[in-house]
C-alpha cells in the first residue's frame, strides 16, 4: 500500500517512519518534508491542498496522514473524502476545536466539559475591562491558529493588558489575535492525552509530558514543545478513565450528536488537572485536532501495533476491533532549537523569537543508531550541506528501562551535534 503524509516537522518525519515499519507499506510520500524525512520517505513538493489531493488520486495513494494542524483547518479531509481517499483527520467543522479557541470553549461548556472560567472578546477594551474586574490571574489567549505558541500565560494585571494590546492591537500573532479568549489560570498538574477515534469509538494513546517553556525550570516563552518523555510518571489507569468519561467520551459523543460532527481522526487534549477534595478534576485547557510535537516523536516509538492497521480501523468505523499494543521501555525527546545567535544588525534572540536561518549542522551521522533523529527544520544547501531553516532544528529520541536512563542518553548524543546557536533544554525527564 501507498501512503502520504502531510508536514514537515518532527512530529510528520516520526509519523512516515512509523509507516515505513509497517510491512504492508510499500512506498511512502511526504508533502512535503525537510531534509530528514527524505532519508526516511520520498518528498513531494506539494504546497496546496488541492495539489495533495491531485497528487493522491494520480498516484493511488491508499492512505493519508496529516500531522499539523492547517491543512485540517483548511478543509483537507473534506477535499479528500468528496474524492473518496482515505484520510485521517478531522473534517473542517470539527477543526474548530483547534483553529478557533473562543468556539472550542463555547462548545465544551455547552456538553458540560470542565473548562476553566473564560470569556471571549472581539474588543481590546472590554478585554482589559474584564481582566481588571475578575480579580484573579488570567491566560490570554489569541483565537486563531499560532504555531503552538498563542497562549499568554500572565502574573499579573498589568501583564494581562499587556498581553491583550501584544495579541489583539500589536497583533504579534497576526489575524490569529482578531479575538481573544481570557481564563482563569488554572494550578495544577498538565497533561498531554492523546486518543484514536473513529467518532464513536475512542481508545487513549499512551500520555506524555510535554515542556512548553523556552527555557529551563519552565522559564522564558511558551514554544511549540522543547521536549517530552513517555511513559507519564503519575497517569494510572484510574485517572484515564476519569479523563475519559468527564471529557473525551462527553466531547465526541457530543459533537456527534448536538452538532453533527462525525469526528475521525487523533483528538489531542491540553489538561490541567485540578484536586477538588477527594476528586481530581480534568479542566480542558485545549483541544488539538493532531498528535502533538514533540509528544508524536515518544508515543509513536512506543506503539506495537501497526500505525496502518489503525489507521484504517479509524477510516472505516472499525475501531472497534483494534487493541493497540505498547512498548513498556521509557522515550525521552530533546529538540535542537536555533539559540541565540550574532547577525549583520545585531544578535537574533533565538527561538521562539527571531533567529538565524542557514547555519551548517554537523555531527548527525554520529548518534548512536538505537536513537532515533527526527528532523523539523532542516535542507540540505546548494552543497549538500545540512542546514537549518528553522526555529526547532531537530530532535534525539533515546529509549530506556528507566527515565534516567533515557535521559542520560538523550543528552549525550544530543551533544554531538554542532551548529552555531544551538540551544536544548537540559532538565527535560528531570523530575
């Protein structure tokens, strides 16, 4: 069988290595990749979804992957399903749980999800008038797709206003900031909690920890991910089913049957959870209609179960019939970001802030080959030079019977790669 899969990042290069293991799998594409992924599955310069979904039908592609976010808001799994190819992801509608964080939240309170208390305003003032009157500390958050990184985490009033005039005037996020979304800040623990569905069924994925922040001790800027690890140290059995029938079951049952949405594909939840007595509450921070980066790049390595089997289960309404199989062993995840650096004009700040593009890379060829390298902003230049071209570079997975073994390994062989810049977090599994 042929599949493709869409992206170019880390999460998309671990998605088309997991499908080359597959032994029905004869030939794998991505659209449309980086450097990484063609040493893994054949590239396609597609930018457009109309372009994939052309290439798909000439090529009798069987099935197809998609792994960030955009393509599903723009309608992919629709275009694709009028054609009657295989996808797996969400149609457009059931995308705005993702694309718009204001719509997400409306319709979680309404099926009685457990959200923080928010409001939604479409005017700077209102917002700020709204932020000084709660009283308690705030998480701005811009509506619209930003990379991962839209979420304004704030301490005080101050910096909450500050936050509505950088998202919603500034608009540093671009139209991603025509509204807002402002909740009480939650304190808890966060959770990462990945599920297969085919609208009716849903089976968890094993979780992950995540680590959002820039910087060591969780310091600096939210990012798109600087690391993860799994196994999760404190998720039991117990504690999933509480997530299950408080929030994943209620949310695809309900948009099912009050909206009509069919939701197929991998449903990703940002949790906080929250002790209430005896009770430990799953507060929804965010819904993600994708596997997560760089969650995907520690869950996939763990998973038995051939990723096309599932796959079509979720295609065909069969979920039903599949057990997914784990590997027990830890897998820990660094991400090679581009740090900060001295340009022309000055020095870039480096991710998630501006940074350099272009910077060689050398010393990949030198990883232990029992870890795995997962690329997401790599191309080889007009020399055939590796080179970066974006903020998170690639990343080391390492496996291990224990978190500290896994850690240890992740951080020696990350050490070995070299390019000007290069900034990891080293307190990634350090718990």
């Amino acid at each position: 069988m042929k599949v493709l899969v869409v992206g170019t990042g880390g999460r998309d290069h671990a998605i088309a290595w997991k499908f080359t293991q597959s032994p029905r799998v004869s030939r794998v594409y991505v659209a449309h990749g980086n450097a990484g992924i063609a040493e893994t599955a054949y590239c396609v310069n597609l930018k457009t979804i109309e372009e994939m979904a052309d290439f798909a039908q000439k090529q009798r592609i069987d099935l197809t992957f998609v792994g960030p976010e955009k393509p599903l808001s723009a309608g992919i799994a629709d275009l694709f399903a009028s054609y009657g190819l295989p996808i797996i992801g969400p149609g457009k509608r059931a995308s705005r749980l993702e694309s718009s964080k204001c719509d997400a939240k409306v319709i979680m309170r309404e099926l009685g999800i457990p959200v923080p208390e928010f409001e939604n305003f479409t005017e700077a003032d209102k917002a700020r008038d709204y932020i000084r009157s709660v009283g308690y500390p705030v998480v701005v958050k811009a509506d619209g797709l930003a990379a991962g990184k839209g979420s304004l985490v704030c301490e005080s009033v101050q910096e909450a206003e500050d936050a509505v005039r950088s998202i919603m005037e500034e608009r540093i996020f671009g139209d991603a900031g025509e509204r807002v979304d402002i909740e009480r800040r939650l304190y808890g623990r966060e959770l990462s909690f990945f599920c297969f569905t085919d609208g009716y069924t849903i089976i968890p994925m094993v979780a992950a920890q995540d680590y959002k922040r820039a910087r060591e001790n969780d310091e600096g800027k939210n990012t798109g991910g600087m690391g993860s690890y799994s196994p999760h140290p404190w998720l039991d059995d117990s504690l999933v089913q509480n997530i299950m029938s408080k929030v994943a079951e209620p949310l695809i049952r309900g948009v099912r049957e009050k909206y009509d949405i069919l939701y197929r594909g991998i449903l990703y939840l940002g949790l906080m959870l929250v002790e209430s007595g005896t009770e430990v509450i799953p507060y929804v921070l965010e819904i993600n209609i994708r596997l997560g980066d760089p969650e995907a790049q520690v869950i996939l390595p763990r998973l038995r179960t051939d990723l096309l089997d599932i796959s079509e289960a979720i295609t065909t309404g069969r979920l039903d019939r599949i057990k997914p199989e784990w590997d027990s062993d830890y897998r820990l995840c660094l991400i090679a970001a581009s740090g900060p650096t001295k340009g022309k004009k000055g020095w870039y700040k480096g991710y998630p802030d501006r940074y350099k593009i272009g910077l060689p890379i050398d010393g990949v060829d030198q990883i232990d080959k029992r870890c795995q390298v997962f690329h997401s902003g790599t191309e080889k230049n007009a020399s055939g030079q590796l080179v970066t071209t974006g903020g998170r570079v690639l990343c080391i997975v390492s496996s291990g019977s224990t978190l500290k073994e896994a850690r240890e390994t992740a951080l020696s062989e990350i050490a070995k790669v070299r390019f000007e810049g290069i900034y990891y977090r080293k307190d990634i599994g350090l718990e």
